[in-house]
C-alpha cells in the first residue's frame, strides 16, 4: 500500500519546549463492564472515571490495522493544508470491538498497534512564523474530526501497558487497537484535548517532563493527579527535556530513573513508559531505560510494528500540524 509520509521535517528539538497555551489526556478502558462515574474539577473541565477492563473482553477479534513502508527518522515530512472531510461517526456512541485471548507470542513475533503521537491541541495559523509549533499542534476541531473517525471506524484506545502485556503473555487486545500518546505535558491536555477524549470515550497515554510541571503553557502537578485518577496512563519524559544521546551514562541515567521516580512519587502512580525527547538516543540509552524499570520506551521513528527484542524503542505515527483526515486516515489502513 502507498503510505503518507505526514508533515513536516524530524527536527532535533521534536517536542517543543516552550510555553504555550492548552491543556492534556487520560487513560481510558473499553466498553464491556459497567461504567462507575465520578466527576473531579479543578480550575478547568470535568474528569470522568469510565472504568472498562480489556480484561473483559472476550469475543471474537479481527486482525488489528497494519501500516506498510513505515518511514525512517530524520526523513522529512511536509504539511498538508488542514482539511477536514466529512466523517460519518455518532459522536455519542462507543464503538463495539471484540477480542480473544490469544497464546503468548512467540519471539519475534509482530504485533500490529498504531502508536499515534500528539503534541499540542490548540489553533495556529498556517501562515505562522513558529513553523515548528505549527507543526507540533492539532487544531482542536480537527483534533475531534480524528476522534470521530476512530470511534467509526470502531477502534478502540489502549494504554502501553496493555499492549506490552499481550507481547509478552498473550493478554487480549481489541480487535481494532490504537495508543494515543501526548508528548510534553502542555496544559491544552487537560483543558482541549481530554474533553474531547471524554466525549468519544477514548483513553490517553501522556509523557510528563517532571521540571515543567506547573511551569505557564504546562499542566499543574495537580491536574496530572486528576488525570491519573480519571485513568490517564503517566509516562516519563525526562526531567528537562535534554538530548539524552549527548550524555554521559551517569547523566543520562539521572534523566532516566530520576523522572521514573519523581512522577511516581508525586502522582502514586505507576510509570513504566518512556518517551525519548526529540526521539534522540544511543546505543546504551535503551539499556538505561530498561535498567530504570520501564517496561517500553516510545521513539519518534514512522511505524506501528512492534517486536519483544524492540520494546525499547517503539515506533510512533506521528500526527503532525495541517494534517488532512484523509492522510490521517490512510496512516491507519492496510
């Protein structure tokens, strides 16, 4: 199949650092079990509990996506205009998806799981100066067009977590799975994209970056509880954002472990995620993550295939900013 190479260019610095305005996401299960509501507020847009057990699935499965000629990092992308097709999709309606319990793969073996990779929601002008912010943002209208063709299409959000768990012992996954991940911690997560998520019933995984907590344009430490809480699944950044493949393995572990631990004691959460800043590392780093307890590590190379001797370096299928629904679309299909 042809495969969409999707805007703009692998540039070093691939999750901006700067303050922005916005918001950021949750973790979310699917829709088997009966659905406990609790509402939380703080100084932004309601946090829904719907929690749903993948555990609870149990009925026949289709065979997930695949994505072909998956892209290389450092290979350029170029924006297309935002364009927004129309998208058949109730947006109230939970899409049904089955799965089976499936044996524990053998080694080598290839699970198929886009990992879509988000930055920013918020509106920039195609004609902006900040190139590089425009294309790291989802406008938010266009951010829910995606949803809404996800949800008809009948995919359903999964966490990393659960998708490490079915390579490495078979647990089952929906038929149509998909991550969507959110990389920096900005604060138009919580206050554009989550509500969002709420209202097309998907889930979240989110990279924090420890030292830009509660900085202008990043989410406070307390609406990263919230989202914990409401079910967001919480991944490590770093603890500023640095390049890790310039540092020493006693620097780098710093970075490593230190943001592992810093996240999981302010949010008592679990953190077994990690995402590399700018997708940049070396040789040793992904040995470092492994050592630091993480049990995956997410990159910014093109592709949704996925192996056990990989689970260090996963691929993503980024979503890059002036993204037409229908190359989004295409990025998704065999």
């Amino acid at each position: 199949m042809n495969r969409f190479l999707l805007p703009f260019r692998t540039h070093k610095k691939e999750c901006d650092p700067r303050p922005a305005p916005g918001g950021r996401w949750l973790r979310l299960g699917f829709a088997m079990a009966a659905a406990a509501v609790l509402a939380v507020s703080c100084n932004g847009p309601a946090i829904t509990v719907l929690p749903r057990s993948l555990n609870q699935l149990n009925e026949a499965a289709a065979p997930a996506p695949r994505i072909d000629q998956p892209a290389q990092a450092g290979d350029e992308m170029v924006a297309s205009p935002t364009a927004e097709p129309a998208v058949s999709a109730d947006p109230q309606t939970t899409p049904t998806a089955t799965a089976v319990p499936l044996a524990q793969p053998k080694p080598g073996a290839v699970t198929v799981v886009p990992i879509l990779m988000y930055h920013y929601i918020r509106e920039l002008p195609p004609n902006t100066p900040d190139k590089l912010g425009y294309g790291l943002s989802i406008a938010p209208k266009l951010f829910d067009a995606e949803l809404a063709y996800l949800a008809s299409q009948s995919y359903t959000s999964v966490s990393m977590d659960d998708v490490v768990r079915h390579m490495k012992s078979g647990t089952p996954l929906p038929a149509k799975p998909v991550v969507l991940s959110f990389d920096d911690g900005y604060a138009d997560f919580y206050t554009a994209a989550w509500p969002l998520l709420q209202k097309y019933h998907f889930s979240a995984t989110v990279y924090l970056v420890v030292d830009f907590l509660g900085k202008p344009g990043y989410m406070s430490w307390q609406q990263a509880q919230e989202l914990k809480a409401a079910g967001v699944e919480i991944g490590a950044h770093t603890l500023d954002h640095v390049d890790l493949a310039k540092l020493s393995p006693a620097q780098a572990r710093t970075q490593i472990a230190g943001s592992r631990t810093a996240l999981q004691q302010r949010l008592s959460a679990p953190v077994d995620t990690f995402a590399y800043p700018s997708g940049q590392f070396n040789t040793e780093t992904p040995k470092l993550v492994a050592e630091a307890g993480f049990s995956s590590a997410v990159t910014t190379a093109f592709g949704d295939k996925h192996t056990t001797d990989k689970l260090m370096i996963m691929p993503r299928v980024r979503v890059p900013g002036g993204i037409r629904l229908q190359d989004y679309a295409a990025n998704l299909k065999a």
